[in-house]
C-alpha cells in the first residue's frame, strides 16, 4: 500500500462533501499538473491519502481511500489529464494544520513543505505514521480495526 496527499480548496471541495458522496466516492478531477496526474497513475485500488484543506484552513482533515485506478479525466477535453477516484475513511480526530508539519522536524521533508504547490503528492509510511500520531488516528487500517474492538 502506498499513502498520497490530496490537496483541494474547501470552497472547491471540501471534506464534508466526499463525506457526503459516501461508499461511492468522487472523481479526482481537475488536476492540470503532469506530475500531480504521474502520482495518480501510480495509484493502487486501496492506497490512502490524506484530504489536506488548502488555502483556506491549511490542515488535513481526514483519511481518503483510493477506489477507482486512473481514468479520463471528464472534465478535461484534450485527454491529456486523468484522475483517480477516492472516498472518505474517517475524519482526523484533530486536523493537523501546516504549520504543526512544518513544525515537526521529522516532516521536514515532507513534500507538503518541500513541493507545497504539488496538488497530488506522495507521502512516505514514516510520514503517514507521524501525521496520524499528530491527528490521534492509527496509522493502518488494521490499527484502526484493532483499535475499535479493544
């Protein structure tokens, strides 16, 4: 399994609103940026990512799932561009803001501070670990699992 970053403006696409697509998810549509789109090829059916709030908020809010292998996007004519589809897992217990990461000498080459206008971004297991420490969620499914029947 590999861990991304999916950034989106709130008043674009928030949060709430993959929440309320529910099992079914939503295209990730509207990235115009080969290496953002090269991320999402790389995608696995399974992968996790976190929903990251940018510019207004600056935090990752939740946990988002990879359900959907890379397509046309349909919103683009010219069929250079595609997307993944995604859907919410669960919401961070507390958003962990930008400047908690850029806080955190061991996210201090996290490409959310190091590649900070890259929409789609890959995150290491390292990183996802410590983000979800920071957020108090487990850091894999089956953490979390073991941790809900505990």
């Amino acid at each position: 399994m590999a861990y991304w970053l999916f950034k989106s403006e709130p008043d674009a696409f928030s949060w709430d609103e993959l929440v309320s697509k529910g099992a079914k998810g939503e295209p990730w549509t509207g990235v115009r940026n080969f290496q953002a789109r090269n991320n999402m090829r790389a995608m696995q059916i399974g992968d996790l990512g976190f929903f990251y709030h940018s510019n207004i908020g600056k935090e990752i809010v939740g946990i988002c799932e990879v359900i959907v292998l890379a397509h046309p996007d349909g919103t683009d004519d010219t069929g250079a561009w595609e997307c993944v589809d995604v859907r919410a897992v669960e919401p961070m217990p507390r958003p962990v803001t930008l400047a908690d990461v850029k806080a955190n000498p061991k996210l201090a080459e996290m490409k959310l501070v190091t590649a900070s206008r890259l929409s789609v971004q890959p995150v290491t297991e390292k990183e996802w670990a410590e983000v979800c420490r920071m957020a108090g969620v487990a850091p894999s499914p089956a953490k979390r699992t073991k941790k809900a029947k505990a």
